[in-house]
C-alpha cells in the first residue's frame, strides 16, 4: 500500500475520529478507588432458625435487632450465632411488624402484640375488629401513643386499648379504602399508600396528595408503597412510577429516569440517602443518582418481594415466600476483591495439572460442591487472558505469588503447542492444540467424530472442517490433544506471550522459552500461507489469513479482524524473536496487500449490539500488542484511528478490558494536537469492575420486562436492548462468563449451576493498575 493511500485513508480517519470523540486533548485523570460496598446475598430459610420458609414480613431496629414475621411465628436474627431464634412463644401468622419507641408491634393472628428490647413476654395491645381478619398482610404504624392498621377494610386507630375505624381517612378514599402501606415521618405525620390514592394526615386531618415537578403532574392511584427516607424526604411508589416530596417540591422518577420496574410491593427507608422499593419481580435501591435492580436468584430468594427492612449498617432484608435474604454491603476494595477471586480460581477452576482456567459446573445451584471441571475449545484462550492478567499483577506489584501464577498459565498454554508434536498422527512444528484431555478418561472422539462433523456441515455450518481424529494422543501416549485450532486461540496466546516477555520473563531461560514458542507458532503461519494446518494437511476452520480467503472466500466478513490479527501476530514475534523475517512479512502483507488499510474496517456491524460480540475481545488484545510494537508513524496513525472507531462501537458496554486497553495505546500525539482518552472510559471501567459481583454462579437474569430500558430496533437481534440512557445492562444485573459474550442481550444465565471464574475482573483491573488508570 502506498504512502499517499495511508495518507488519505488517514485524513479522513483523522478528521471523523476527532469529532466523534469530545475534546481528545483533554488528558483523562487516574481514578481514585477506596473502599466501596460489595453486595453479597445470603438467604436463610427453616434450616436456619426461621419458624418457616414462608417469611411475611421483616423489620430492622435502629438499635441493630432484626425480626421476621413468617406464616408460623415471629423469629428475631442472632448475629452472634448466625441463626434465628424465636422472639415469641406464641405461634401463629404474623401479620404485620412496626416499631413503637424501643419496643416493636407485632400482629400475630388477630392480635396486636408489644414487644420490648430485651425480649421480656409480649404484652396485648388490642385483638383486631372481625373487619381485618382475613387479610393476609396488613399495615401499621405507631405515631406517637397512637397505632394506625391497615387493609382491605380500611385504616383503623388503637387508642386506649381500643380500635376503631379512621372515619376521616375511610370516608376520603370510601371509594376503595383499602391500604397498602404506612409509614410514620419524625413529626408525627402519617402517610398511606392507598388504593384511592396517596394520603398524608393523622387524627381527623387528612389530605391527598398530587405530586407535579415542571410540566408533570400525577393522581396517584393504586399507590403501593410509601416511606420517609432519613432527611424526612416522603417517597412513594405506584405503577405511575415513583415520587420524592419535601415541602412543596417534587422528583418524578418513571423508566425514562432509571427506574428499572414498577409493579411495586412495599417501600422502606435505608441508610442516608437510599431508599429501597419491592416488587413483584425483584428489589430495588435507589441512593438519588443510581438504581439498583436486585432480580433473580443472584439477589433475592425468590422475586416476589414482600417486605423489606434496612439496618444500620444499609444490609437490606428480603422477606419473601422462599425465605429471608440479607443483601450485605460488604466493605471492600479493588485489591481484596482480586485476591477472592484468585483464590476461587485455585479452589476450583483449574483442570489439569497444568491449571487450565474457565468455568466449571457443581451439584446443586449455588452450592460450590460437587465440582466438574470440563474442556471447552477455548482452553487456551480463557487460560491466557488469565495468565495475562497474573502478568500485569507481577508488573503492577512484584508479588511474588502472581508471578508463580503467571509462569503456571505460561507452562500451561505452551504445552498445547509442545503436546502435538509426535504422536498418532502429529501435528506440523509450531501447531497448538484447542485443549487437552487425559487419555485415562473416556475417549473424546467417541463424541466428536466423522458422523458429527457431516452433521454440523449440513445443519449448522456449511464450512465446518470434516477431519478424524479430531482428538490425536500425544507422543507419551498421556494426552489427547484437540485439533481445528482457530483465530480467537491465537489472539489468546499472543496477548500471553507478549506480556509474559515484556513483564515476567527476566531470566535468559525464561526469555528463552517464550521466544522459541513465538517462533515456532509464527513460523508455522508465514510457512503455510498465513494459515494453521491441520494434520490432515488442510487449513483450521478459523485460523486461516491469506489474501485468498480474506478478500475472495468464506472469511471475506473476517477481512479487517484477521488482517488485524495476523499483524499483530507478525509484530508481536519481531518483538519477542527479533527476527527479521517477521517484519519482512509483515511489509509484504501491508504494502502489497493492504492490511493495514483492511483495519480500517474491523468488524461487520449494523451499530451497536450487533455483529459477532466475540470479535471485540480478539480484536481489543491485537489492537493492544500491534500498537505498542509498531513504530511507524503513518501506521500508528491509521491503527489507533482504527481502534478510536471500533471503541465508539463498544463504549456504551462499559467493557473495562475494552476501554483500558484503548486508553493505553490509543494515547499519542502523532503530530497532531495530543489525545487522550475520554474520562467516561477510565470512569466506567472502574464501574464495571467493582459492580462484578462476587457470586459467580449463572443464576438466571430477566431485564426484558423492564422500564428503563429501550429494545434495539434490530430484527436479527432478539432479546436484546439497552438502558434509556444508551448503555447496556449493569455487570451486576446480568450474567456472563467472558468479555466475549454479548452484553446487549436482556434475559441472560441459567439454572445456578454454572460457576464461572474471576479471570473477567482480574485481566482488566491488574491491566489498569499497571499502566496507572486505577490508584488505590
């Protein structure tokens, strides 16, 4: 390709990038991360104390007591044991639970009973009139001497030992009288969430509310939860959406504002500034800037929520049919948090005595029991992003241990290049297998065999590479090693072996290893036309980057990530082996055939959330090695133009592996005015990376039904959308195993069996502290 091509492909890619990126000049700060709160579930049933799984209601004192109302009797939390005892001998439903001063109300049965601190014998307050006896859950509250019920009937007053009827309040809403939920405000307000609508009054004063902020103004109906939060702000919730009052002023809060749901249940104050609301489907938190969806079996027992209570410390209580989940914001920070993921690594997801690193399945959802450890044909790649991540910790901290860690992902991922030589039949020098397998289990090629490969050609992939054995056994006669090697392996294995060069290799031995794999993995390509050959002597499926194939056959939609790929591969050997007939080809392949003007285009993309989301992360590490390598000024230019593009496609996923790789080489003058990557970038990967929840277990995730969120107007692209404001799903809202899944779909996960590995969180955040984009 010649100058004056690079040169125009560049004006243009220049001027456009510019635009769309604001103020590049503007270099992004280094984020600053102390310790933030981890959410954590732990879910209680009968087994742990509770009278019964059927858990009505929950309460949290501000002095630290936690108590829950279940269809058969009254348990209060004992930290101290981790278990719930019963804070009554009375048996029977408990109906509803307040707080009155120190002492808590409690209606069991028909009968309201009072309940002082230190758990002496329950006094009767007042038995219940025959009109709220069959209501399942009633409301109350305790507004100075005075205790206000509600239900269907209506809302009713204990004075004096006696209950009657509100006749100011049931008279206002005679239309339907029915209450939802009390809450009591510091100044003796009392405020109802009715089915007629929002009510705020006490004694004989009572007034409806019409919340209006700028040109909106409700009638709340079908009010279903009401609450003062601890500046004494009052909030409600109806299916109109969710409304913040003090004084005469009003927020409105609907789906166009981020709130994620609104068929709503309950709502309770939490700790300063959040409050938290019930659904049907799942909880919600809301701390006045961001919303928690707290859905699915990651978060709650079970989703229909229908009580909440917050402690002191912001543990948020659940109770629900499936029993109590406490959702524990557990202090920590970026570092721990790494350190618990590593060490779940190492208690579980190594295969193999080489440590082979990816998900692994238990015997019971949730249960890190019964533990199976599977192959998958990406064993390679998933153990060099890991292993690249340990790289960048030794780099970032010298530990000692990560080192280690690194050398073992290291051994295990040039082993799959050393197990196919020699054996029956062996594969040519420089080949690495997908995965290995010991030869004293079953027999994989019982599974994958000639019959299964005409198969996947007539129903699924018309492309698919017919070959047997598809799994040959290693020399020593202790392996079977799998063949069809693709692209995305290779991304892996380079992006391994540049960071192991670069920041862990320090003896001549050490360097010495890494530069003979380089070598002879690279050797093998430019030897077979750009391509991985198979032992049957036909190329891969997938690893194939000649011009033929690229520009005329089947992979032509491939063009501009293999040609990225195969020059990072080139670039990245000249690197390590500082032979020169790498760059020889790597010229040949640029100035004849126009592969770096190929970058230009780098994935077939219909916008965002389409196309092949596992390209992004193949395309992300070559983009990392190829730019840091590269010396050439015009080339630089075109490749970071390339990447500022493919970014402004994956920036809405807030992709902390994405955005930090582009943060650190796409940096750079170039004679041009300095460039930076934005701020958002830095900021949303830090985001992503503490939100990640430390539950990794492919529990289900329904975001489809949500009213934050905007459907792609896609047709091949079902399930799939994003939140008003553009960007996808939170991390913790959604379930994943690597970067390469697909973070626009809606409804995600599984059954709770699945228990991927940390290796998502570690790569990025170890990647960011290296190159100074997190400070601790």
């Amino acid at each position: 390709m010649g100058a004056t091509f690079v040169s125009a492909w560049l004006l243009v890619g220049y001027a456009l990038g510019e635009e769309l990126l604001e103020d590049p000049s503007r270099a992004a700060e280094p984020v600053r991360v102390g310790p933030f709160a981890a959410d954590v579930l732990h879910v209680y049933t009968a087994a742990d104390g509770l009278p019964t799984n059927d858990v009505r209601c929950v309460l949290a004192t501000d002095d630290g007591r936690v108590y829950a109302g279940t269809a058969e009797g009254l348990g209060r939390w004992d930290p101290a044991a981790g278990r719930w005892t019963p804070a009554v001998d009375k048996r029977g439903a408990v109906r509803s639970l307040a707080c009155q001063g120190d002492s808590i109300l409690a209606i069991v049965d028909g009968t309201v009973l009072q309940l002082d601190r230190l758990g002496a014998q329950p006094t009767t307050v007042a038995e219940l009139p025959p009109e709220l006896a069959e209501d399942a859950a009633l409301a109350m509250a305790a507004v100075d001497q005075k205790v206000y019920v509600g239900g269907r009937a209506g809302l009713f007053v204990i004075a004096g030992g006696s209950i009657g009827p509100a006749e100011t309040y049931n008279k206002l809403a005679a239309a339907n009288p029915a209450v939802r939920q009390l809450a009591a405000s510091e100044r003796g307000d009392l405020a109802v969430a009715g089915a007629e609508g929002l009510f705020v009054g006490a004694d004989d004063r009572w007034q409806p509310l019409y919340p209006r902020a700028d040109k909106r103004s409700w009638l709340p109906v079908d009010v279903r939860g009401v609450a003062y939060d601890r500046a004494g702000r009052l909030w409600f919730a109806s299916p109109q959406g969710v409304g913040c009052g003090e004084d005469e002023s009003w927020r409105l809060y609907t789906g166009a504002e981020g709130l994620p749901y609104d068929d709503f249940t309950t709502a309770v104050r939490g700790e300063d500034g959040v409050v938290w609301f019930g659904t049907k489907l799942g909880a919600i938190r809301f701390d006045g800037a961001r919303w928690n969806y707290r859905q699915g079996r990651r978060w709650t027992p079970h989703d229909d929520i229908r009580s909440i209570a917050v402690d002191a410390a912001g543990n948020a209580w659940l109770a629900t049919s499936h029993g109590v989940g406490r959702i524990e914001r557990r202090p920590m920070t970026l570092a721990e948090k790494a350190r618990f993921y590593e060490d779940e690594i190492d208690r579980y997801h190594r295969r193999t005595p080489y440590g082979y690193v990816d998900w692994v399945t238990t015997s019971a959802p949730g249960t890190k029991a019964g533990i199976r450890q599977h192959d998958s044909d990406n064993d390679g790649l998933w153990t060099s992003m890991y292993g690249a991540g340990e790289c960048f910790a030794y780099a970032a901290t010298k530990d000692p241990q990560a080192k280690e860690r690194a050398n073992a992902a290291f051994d295990a991922v040039k082993f799959l290049s050393d197990v196919t030589q020699g054996g029956t039949p062996p594969a040519r020098k420089g080949f690495p297998a997908r995965s290995i397998l010991p030869t004293s289990g079953a027999d994989p090629n019982d599974r994958d065999n000639a019959a299964r490969d005409r198969a996947m050609r007539e129903h699924e992939d018309p492309h698919w590479k017919e070959l047997s054995p598809r799994w040959p056994v290693s020399a020593d006669k202790k392996w079977y090693w799998k063949t069809d090697t693709s692209s995305d392996e290779l991304d892996g294995h380079y992006f391994l072996y540049a960071a192991y060069h670069d920041l862990v290799a320090e003896t001549t031995e050490e360097k010495e290893r890494v530069r003979q794999v380089v070598y002879d993995v690279t050797s093998h390509l430019v030897e077979h036309d750009y391509a991985l050959v198979d032992h049957d002597g036909q190329p891969t499926r997938w690893a194939r980057f000649n011009r033929q194939v690229l520009d005329h056959g089947h992979l032509i939609d491939g063009r501009g990530l293999n040609s990225l790929s195969i020059l990072s591969y080139l670039k990245t050997a000249e690197h390590i082996t500082g032979d020169s007939k790498f760059r020889e080809h790597y010229d040949r392949l640029v100035r004849e055939h126009s592969y770096a003007a190929n970058t230009f285009h780098p994935k077939w993309s219909l916008g965002h959330g389409t196309g092949n989301q596992s390209d992004d992360e193949m395309a992300f590490m070559c983009y990392y090695n190829l730019l840091r390598y590269e010396t050439d000024a015009q080339l630089l230019k075109l490749y970071r133009q390339s990447l500022s593009w493919y970014w402004l496609l994956e920036r809405p996923e807030c992709n902390p592996l994405f955005n930090f790789i582009f943060a650190a080489v796409w940096n750079g003058s170039d004679g041009y005015p300095a460039r930076s990557a934005p701020q958002d970038a830095l900021d949303d990967a830090v985001d992503t990376l503490k939100r990640l929840p430390l539950d990794r277990f492919d529990w289900a995730h329904r975001n489809s039904h949500r009213t934050d969120v905007v459907k792609l107007a896609n047709p091949w692209f079902r399930n799939s959308g994003c939140l008003a404001g553009g960007k996808v799903i939170p991390v913790d809202e959604r379930h994943f195993e690597h970067w390469n899944h697909n973070p626009w779909r809606l409804d995600t996960g599984g059954s709770g069996q699945g228990l991927a590995d940390g290796a998502v969180f570690l790569l990025p955040y170890y990647l960011g502290l290296h190159h100074g984009f997190i400070q601790e």
